[in-house]
C-alpha cells in the first residue's frame, strides 16, 4: 500500500469516529434521507454574501476527487448555490451561470416598462425610495431591496425540479436554512417551492422584506441564528460532513470607521459563536480567503470561485479519504443524470392568493393564461411579468402543484403598500438641485382609480394634484381631473433693457377624458381654465408682464413604448398636443408635435431620433405657450413648450414656431454604461412658415455619456455648434421629473 493510500486510510477512522461523536437527535423540521448506502457525505454551505460564490469552486473541486454529495444543507447564499446544485446543475454549468450573470440588474425592479399603463408609465421611475402611507402617517418599509428579479431568476433556474415537492427526491436531497420571524427559532425547509426555500433562506433582514410560508409563518435568513447549518445536516442523517465556511471575519478595530462598520461587527460576534458550535461538528472545514474584497462585491465571482478552489484543493488528503470510504462502499458511483429540457405542462387551473377587490381586477386583467391549456416555462413568466409591472405588487411568484389530471398553477402575490409616499432628488446643471415629494393612493373611491398629489421644489416649482379614474388594465377610457400651480424663470431669456429675468408663473384647472390604446397611449379632449402671470416688469412685446385667465378646449395624443426610460434602445414617444381659447376674451391657438424613437441595430447600439414642429398664434398668445429652445436635458413640466437643442444654452432662444430635428447613435460601449452622439438643425421663429434656407436653421452636435447607479441614472453631456466654440456642459443626475 503507497504512503498516500495509508495516510486516507488511517485518516478515515478519525473522520467517521468524530461524526459519531458529534450527531445529535434529529431535529423535528428536520426529514433524514433514506435509501442511501453509508457513509451519508453532507455538504454544508454558510452564508456571506458573495463570497458564497467559493462554495462552487469547491463543488468542482469534489468532483474533480471523486466525492458524490448526498444531501446539502445551505444558509442565504450558501442556500442559493446548494438550491441549484440540487436541481442538479453541476458545478462547471454553476460558474458559468453566476459568471455571466448580469448582477447589477437582480437588485433593481424587473418592471418590463412597455406592460405598464399610461399612468403607471407616467409616475414611474421619479422616487429614489418610497415609504408605506398607513392611515395618513409614514411608516418604514420592510425592506429596501427589491426581491423581484432574484425570485424570477430562481423560478426560472429551477424549473425542472417544479414538481418535486419533497427536497429529499432532488436529485440531491437538500435542506435550506430560515429564521422564524415570530420565535427566533431555526427552521429547515425541505418541504414545498425549492425556489421560495431557497429565497427565503436569503431574505437579509433590513435588506429584504421577509417571505410569507403557505403556512403562513413569516420567515428571514437563516444565517440569523445558523450561519453554518452543519447540525441540520447531522439530522438528516449525514455520516460525514464537508463545511465550507465563508463568514465574514472579525475586523480589527481600528478599521471600523462608520457607524455600519461597527453595527457589522457587533453582529458578527453572535455568528462566530454559533460558527464554533456548528464547525465542531464537521469532519473537513474548508475555508476559503475571505479578505481583501467587498463581500457584496458580486461582479467578482470568478475570483471567488478561484478561492474556493484553492482551499478544497489545502485539505485535499482528507477530502480524498472520503472519497476512497465512498467508492470502498459502493463501488463506482454514477454520473449525475443531466437537467431534463425544458416542456410544456398541461394547465388544469390557474389562481392566485387573495388580495383587494383592485389588485384582483388588475390580475384579472393581466394574467393571460387559461385553464385547462398547455404553457411553458416562458408563458408563466411572461404571466408573472405582466402582473407585477401593474405596480400593485411587491412581488410575485408561482407555484406549480401537481394534479392527476394535470398541474394547477398557484401565483403567489405580495401585495405592494396601496398608499405610498416617494421622495426623489434631482441635479442638472441647467436648473440645479430638485427635490421631489409625492403621494399615491389607490382605489380611493372606486377600484382602478388613483389620487396623486406632488410637489417638485427647485428652479421649476410645480405643485399638482390629479385624481384618475379608469387608470387599471382594463379600462378603456381614463378620466383626469388636476389641478396644477407651475412657477418658472428663465434665467437665459434677457429682454434688452431689462435686468431681471421672466417668470412663467400658471395656475390651471383641467378636466380630462381620453380613449386607451392599452398600455402604449391614449388620445383624447381637454378642457382647462388658467390663470397666467408671464413675463418680465419693463419688457415690450411678448415678454412683457401681464396677468391674464382665459379657458382652452384641446386634444392630446400621447403614446409610450420605450423600453426603459433612461437610454432606452427600442421604441417611441409622441407627444401631440392642440389648444384654443374658448370664451374667455383672449385670442391664441397652440399646437404643438413631438416624435422621439430608438431602434436597435447591433446588439449594444440604437438609431435614436427625435423630431419636434410647433405652432403658436394670436395677440393673446400666454408666454409660456411659446416655444423655448436649447439644451440637453428633457422638461416634464414644460414637455410642449421647451426643446433640447445639443449646442444651446437652455431655452436661450424663443418664439411662436419652432422646428427642430436630431438624430444619431447610442452605444452601450460596456456594462451600464451608455454613449450617444447626436447632430441636430432647427431653429425658432416668429412667423409661420418658417423663412427658407440653411440659413434660417442652427446646427450643433452633442456627446452624452451616462450609466445607471442605485440612486438613479447620471449623465454628462457636452454640446457645441462649432468647432471653434466652447461646449455647453450639463450635468444630470437622477430621474427626470
């Protein structure tokens, strides 16, 4: 016998009598595994973060020495990579998912923008956070990270095991550790939804909101009270335990240097003490290099993974003694039978758990599928998508339960707050900082119906309250009732003479009722009453002060299928809007037609266009019914009055017509980050038709570069209609609003 054989056989004694040594009585969430010839080898993966991505690299490295797993126990992440391992992907198909996984997406909300309503498009994306509104007070939400797009993934991942309701039938048996939100007690989940088990396992308190059991029993990370679940192993009947630990480790103290760093490090010192009980009970520990890098640093997952290998590979002499006790058993073990393809299922019933009479109506409205039809994979998440970009719900998943005559397909539906207050902040160059504060409430006085009132502070001050009926899915017409007080300057409009600057400030009542083209647009009538004060004390003309009231009867046009709203690569925006005094003693008409698009051309690049025409008339023409040229970044407040033009300070130029064409590509040069070059010619004037000739339009051109960071997007663009003239930079940070 080779020293090396000796050294596997004498080490394999000890490992056993420790296993021995250490089990405990099953534990009663606990189901112990059956069938399977001893030694019983458990893996056991701890939580932490990103630095769970090393539990892969050892997976390839007991495979590469011929260990065959037999059950896995898993904490958050360590749930995560163990969940998939037991739905039966190996770990080479493991790196590759989690190294090409876009990571930045899975935290933000996968709301497919083109499924939403008009109004929901409207009021999306303005709040950087948004706090439940219970009865008229603010409250604090249970959690801040969006759990959406991670259910989604999941659910997709581990669609093949969608029927095994029982984790000891995987094909490896698997238990994932929670915490019992209302005992503090441990839980193993081996029983129900793999995907929700695995979910919940990760739901980091603080982070997450917690997961709802069937049962009822509200659930977080089991790391909570077992960051190594090796005893939930023992009680599954494991002979033998491989732990990998990846907690994060105690700091020295005077690397704390904020308030989270020291809340960090006080928590940790709960789970180094369970850790010590726990690792007491595995036969290998393996611990992977922990240092050096973020543990939410999830772009580094190759990295990871490297470090899991190299230390699977440091305790390679007892890794191989259990692998020799394995094959002296059992003789050659088979290879892991591969993830059956993809295919549809025969729908006998489709529902959903309880919610108010709205929601119900909006999933009513949006589900799409029947009973008693065959769907795939790829309908029921075309389904799940469709209901949680309603806005409604915090999140939503499914569960798939098996049925003699066929599955019944069961949406599990989180309710979203009805009531919210949002809070977003805005920074460009052109008008400065702005804060914006808004609430919603749903289903105020009839299902389908929102009330909103809003408050934008800063250079355009806006102050609006709406209440919409007809605003869910189904509706096919929606009426808007608002009214609105708007106050702006306009810094770069000097009239000669004058030191100060105008002012464009309206108060208006309107009345609404327009025809839903389902979730691309409306068109429809507007009636208004305004009253304006325009202008600028000792100007002549049109930008001479004057305080007026008249009434307008208009139509509008308004359609949407951009596929995000900040660099979007498909779809168009048209906004087309028409007005007339009626009866008031004033005489003027606006018209005004916007046309924007992107369409995709190369997998990371765009055509993007935008074309605008206006038209005002009539001696009683209000100031801020005409058109305002220059700058780069979009007005929500004045959407038909002030155009971008790449190479002019904002609204620099104005008069009663304006035209103005742009175009050029937009690139996602790498990850989230975007670049778009554009050329635009238009001019405003005066008198309609516009003058002839080249000379009669400006030219300029503009560079933006942009990405997309958690509190919003950011952007810098510089703009120039020469050469030989100093760019016009602007800066933009956050959402438009």
């Amino acid at each position: 016998m080779s020293s090396r054989r000796l050294s596997r056989t004498l080490v394999l004694p000890a490992l056993l009598a420790l296993g021995a040594g250490t089990a405990r009585a099953q534990h009663a969430d606990a189901t112990p595994v059956t069938g399977i010839p001893h030694p019983i080898v458990g893996l056991v993966l701890s939580g932490g973060s990103a630095k769970g991505f090393a539990h892969i690299g050892v997976l390839q490295v007991l495979h590469e020495l011929g260990i065959h797993v037999d059950l896995v126990t898993g904490t958050s992440m360590g749930a995560i990579v163990g969940g998939l391992y037991a739905t039966g992907y190996t770990a080479d198909q493991l790196d590759s998912i989690v190294t090409r996984e876009d990571w930045g997406n899975l935290f933000r909300r996968p709301t497919d923008r083109r499924q939403q309503s008009p109004a929901e498009k409207a009021a999306s994306e303005k709040y950087m956070i948004t706090f439940p509104l219970e009865h008229a007070r603010i409250a604090l939400p249970e959690g801040v990270v969006p759990r959406q797009a991670i259910a989604e993934r999941l659910e997709r991942l581990m669609w093949p095991v969608r029927a095994d309701t029982n984790f000891n039938k995987l094909p490896t048996a698997f238990g994932a550790l929670v915490t019992d939100l209302g005992t503090g007690t441990p839980i193993l989940l081996q029983h129900g939804s793999l995907a929700e088990a695995v979910e919940a396992s990760a739901a980091v308190p603080g982070a997450f909101a917690p997961v709802r059991l069937p049962d009822g029993r509200r659930v977080v990370d089991g790391a909570v009270v077992r960051n190594i679940p090796a005893e939930d192993a023992r009680n599954m009947g494991a002979d033998l335990l491989i732990c990998v630990d990846v907690s994060e480790r105690p700091s020295p103290p005077d690397s704390l240097r904020t308030l989270i760093d020291v809340v960090d490090q006080t928590v940790s010192f709960r789970v180094h003490a369970t850790n010590k009980v726990e690792r007491a009970m595995c036969n290998v520990v393996i611990d992977p290099d922990v240092m050096g890098v973020p543990s939410l640093d999830f772009g580094q997952a190759q990295l990871w993974i490297d470090r899991g290998r190299a230390a699977a590979l440091a305790v390679k002499p007892a890794l191989m003694a259990i692998a020799d006790s394995q094959h002296a058993a059992r003789g050659a073990i088979p290879p892991r039978p591969p993830i059956p393809p993809d295919g549809p299922i025969y729908l006998r019933q489709v529902s959903w758990t309880s919610v108010s009479p709205g929601a119900d109506a909006l999933v009513r409205a949006t589900v799409g599928l029947d009973d008693d039809t065959w769907v795939t994979q790829k309908d029921i998440a075309a389904a799940v998508s469709r209901i949680y970009s309603t806005g409604r719900f915090d999140q939503v998943s499914f569960r798939v339960q098996p049925r003699r005559e066929g599955d019944d397909l069961l949406f599990d539906l989180t309710e979203g707050d009805r009531d919210v207050v949002g809070v977003g902040i805005r920074y460009d160059t052109p008008r400065g900082a702005s804060l914006l504060v808004g609430a919603t409430v749903n289903d105020w006085l009839t299902p389908g119906s929102k009330a909103t009132l809003t408050a934008r502070l800063g250079d355009e001050e806006e102050f609006d309250g709406r209440f919409m009926l007809g605003a869910g899915p189904e509706a096919r017409f929606l009426q808007t009732y608002r009214a609105t007080f708007i106050r702006t300057s306009l810094p770069h409009v000097r009239p000669v003479g004058v030191a100060s600057a105008p002012v464009i400030d309206v108060h208006e009542l309107s009345a609404q009722i327009a025809r839903v083209l389902g979730n691309a647009g409306y068109f429809g009538v507007q009636l208004t009453h305004a009253r304006a004060n325009d202008g600028v004390a000792g100007a002549d003309s049109a930008l001479a002060f004057r305080t007026r009231s008249y009434t307008t009867v208009g139509g509008v046009l308004s359609l949407d299928t951009y596929n995000r709203v900040f660099a979007p690569t498909t779809g168009i925006s048209a906004l087309m809007l028409w007005e007339h005094d009626v009866g008031s003693g004033a005489s003027f008409e606006h018209q005004f037609a916007d046309l924007q698009g992107a369409y995709p051309v190369m997998r990371h690049a765009s055509l993007v266009g935008r074309a605008d025409i206006g038209y005002g008339s009539g001696p009683d023409l209000p100031l801020h019914d005409r058109f305002f040229l220059g700058g780069s970044v979009p007005s929500t407040v004045w959407a038909a009055q002030f155009v971008p033009f790449l190479g002019l300070d904002p609204q620099s130029a104005q008069g009663t017509v304006v035209h103005m064409l742009q175009g050029g590509v937009q690139a996602e040069v790498r990850d989230n980050l975007y670049v778009t070059l554009r050329g635009n010619v238009g001019n405003v004037f005066d008198k309609w038709p516009a003058p002839a000739g080249k000379s009669a339009y400006l030219r300029g051109a503009g560079l933006t570069i942009g990405t997309t960071l958690a509190p919003g997007p950011v952007s810098i663009t510089f703009g120039t209609r020469s050469v030989r003239q100093t760019p016009v930079i602007e800066v933009n940070f956050g959402a438009t609003f």
